[in-house]
C-alpha cells in the first residue's frame, strides 16, 4: 500500500528498485533474439507487472512519482537505463510515455490528470508524437466541438501506443497540446521507410483527419510544449535511455574479448579501459543532467537547459567514441547481421540521432560563456 502523502517513502522506493533489479537480471541472461523488427511486448509486460509504469504516476495518483521526481532523478534515470540496456527500442517508447505523464502534470488539469492516471492503470502506452507528415495536423473549430486533419509522422509504437499527446496548429497559427486515443488500425500509416536502426520501435505515422475533439483534450496554453526549461531539460532521459546501451556494448565487447581469450591482449585492454572510461563519462553527465532538470534549487531555467544540453552533447559523443572502439576490437564480428553487437551499435546509431545537436551544443555553451561556473565546474 502506498503512502497518502506526496512523496514515495524510503521503503517504497527501495521496493521498487528491487523489483527493477530481478527483472533486469532475468532479462539480462535471456538469449539475443534476431528479429529486430518485433515490439519488445513481453518486456512491455514485464515491467507493467513490476509496477514500473504505474511507479510513474503521483503519489496521490497511487504512484511512486517518478515523472516528477524529487530524488534528483536518480530511480527514473535507472529505470530508463535499465530499459535502454535490454532494448532501447522499448527505451524510446517509455521515455516518450515518461513525457506525457510529465507534461501532464505539468500542464494538465486535475481532470486531465484523473483521466490519464485511470487510463494508464489499464494498461495504456502513451506516446508523445509531434513531428508533422503530410499534411500536417491542424485543428479548427466546429461548432462546439473541434476537428483534427493531418497526420503524425516518426510516430513511435504506432501499433502500441493507445493515446497520444500530439501538437497541432490552430486557426490562429498558434501550437497547442492535445490528448487523444490512437486505437483505430486503420488510421495507421507506414513510417518514413525502413530505418537502419530502432526498427522494433515500430515507427509509422497516423492519420488524425476527421477526428472530433472537445476544449477538455487540449492540454496547457498555446505554446506551452515549447515552453522552457521542460522543452530541453527533459533531452535528460533520452540521454539515460542511450547510456542503457552504452553499458550493454561495454559488456558485449569485454564478455566477446574473454571468450576469444583476447582479454588479456594489451592492446585489447587499452580498448576496454578507454570504453570503461566512456561509460563512466556519461554516467556522470547523465546524473548532473538529471539533477539540473530536477527541480534542483538555485538554478535557472536558463542553466538547466544549458547543462542538460551540454549532457545530451556529451553522451552522444561517448557513445560514438565507443561504438569506433568496439568495431576496432572485435573486427568484421561487430558487422555481422543477426549478432546482439551489430544490432545494438545500428539501434544506438540511430537513437543518437536527435535534432539540432548544434544548437544545443553552441546555446549550453553560450549560457556559460557568459556566466561564472559553478565552483568545481558543472
């Protein structure tokens, strides 16, 4: 039973971890499966089973909290990591689902809020989609309703995802939230082709033409997806989500070393300290990030987001760094289709894969140009 107060208790996160803990440790020794264009459903199960999307919601909601955490991110960023070790497509679906129940309560009213804590106790995958097909999604005024035209593009768990919060212009040329079901079949389109990673994400797109909506799914004010610190801060999770399969390629490499009995070379050590050096490089960035984008007091939206894309920037390149490095040491073996490595590097390859990485690289470094760091530096 958990608490009626407003912050899960030691106990109930200790709980959980142990829970997340014997989950990943059975899923860790299971076999790689080839067939990398499958939803990863029984891991999905699985950590519904744990409570691991319920965990999400409020504590009032009859959740742990963890979309909102106040731990410095430090059981969310497990989860997503976790997640992103045993499969990070599944990883990109529930940091999506992870954005929706934040942006809800960050945005939502207390209905919206009722109605989304109910509907993901069933069992519901969320999904966040805002990327435009053609045409894009726009919303217009019909009496006393309002209809939806256009469709979503990149939208991942097409197939899985039972609601969605997407963006759509109006009228006004004004960007807006909404909350809607994304359970019809036939709305369902083919993505952008077939992607050379991320494939068991299930990425299509879905076609909202024609669809009635009421003034209680639009969610927040206009603009408020795009609204600061949130917009960036939460790049964070996606970063944990990566650094899961940063730490899957760093064990792959030494457990492929040691049973060609080339562990020992020098060589091959040099590469092994070098990737155990990545990790641990965007571990720490990944903590910093989530701790800045944690509510943590004396830090400026404009700080936040400067440190959280400084992170994003810095993990993406670690995860490279490493990705050259177990290629290097393993050989033509890390090309070889239908081998755990080869997919893992393609999948993290691709994830990496956000928008605008200069932008977030010159506007987190600008912040600090013009400010003093803090002491013993971010």
């Amino acid at each position: 039973m958990l608490n009626s107060g407003h912050e899960m208790t030691e106990g109930e996160g200790s709980a959980f971890r142990t829970r997340l803990k014997h989950l990943f440790a059975d899923w860790k020794v299971r076999p790689f499966t080839p067939a990398e264009n499958l939803f990863p459903s029984d891991l999905l199960k699985s950590l519904r089973q744990i409570g691991a999307l319920d965990a999400l919601l409020s504590v009032e909601e009859g959740g742990l909290g963890l979309a909102s955490p106040r731990d410095g991110g430090r059981l969310l960023s497990l989860l997503l990591r976790r997640t992103g070790y045993l499969s990070l497509s599944l990883g990109r679906c529930l940091e999506g689902h992870v954005n929706v129940v934040r942006l809800v309560a960050l945005y939502g009213t207390p209905e919206q809020r009722y109605s989304l804590a109910t509907t993901l106790k069933n069992g519901v995958l969320a999904g966040i989609w805002v990327t435009d097909g053609e045409p894009s999604v726009r919303l217009r005024k019909d009496g006393e309703t309002y209809r939806l035209s256009g469709i979503k593009g990149f939208a991942s768990g097409v197939s899985e995802v039972g609601l969605a919060l997407i963006t759509a212009t109006t009228e006004q040329e004004e960007s807006v939230m909404l909350l809607v079901p994304t359970t019809d079949p036939a709305r369902r389109r083919p993505g952008p082709g077939k992607l050379t990673g991320m494939q068991a994400s299930g990425t299509g797109a879905y076609d909202f033409s024609g669809l009635t909506v009421s003034a209680q799914d639009i969610l927040g004010s206009a603009g408020d997806y795009l609204r600061q610190p949130e917009f960036s801060a939460g790049a964070w999770r996606g970063s944990a989500v990566a650094l899961g399969a940063v730490d899957r390629l760093v064990d792959l490499l030494r457990e492929e070393l040691l049973a060609r009995k080339r562990a020992d070379n020098p060589h091959q050590l040099c590469r092994i300290g070098e990737a155990m050096i990545l990790q641990k490089t965007a571990s720490l960035w990944v903590e910093q990030a989530a701790q800045a984008a944690g509510d943590c007091p004396g830090l400026s939206p404009e700080e936040v987001t400067a440190t959280v894309n400084l992170a994003r920037l810095a993990v993406e390149r670690a995860a490279l760094e490493l990705i050259t490095l177990v290629q290097r040491g393993l050989g033509l073996s890390a090309f070889v289709k239908g081998r755990a490595v080869e997919q893992v590097m393609r999948d993290l390859a691709t994830y990496l894969r956000q928008p605008a990485p200069d932008e977030a690289l010159t506007e987190g470094a600008a912040w600090f140009v013009r400010h003093d760091w803090p002491e013993g530096g971010l």
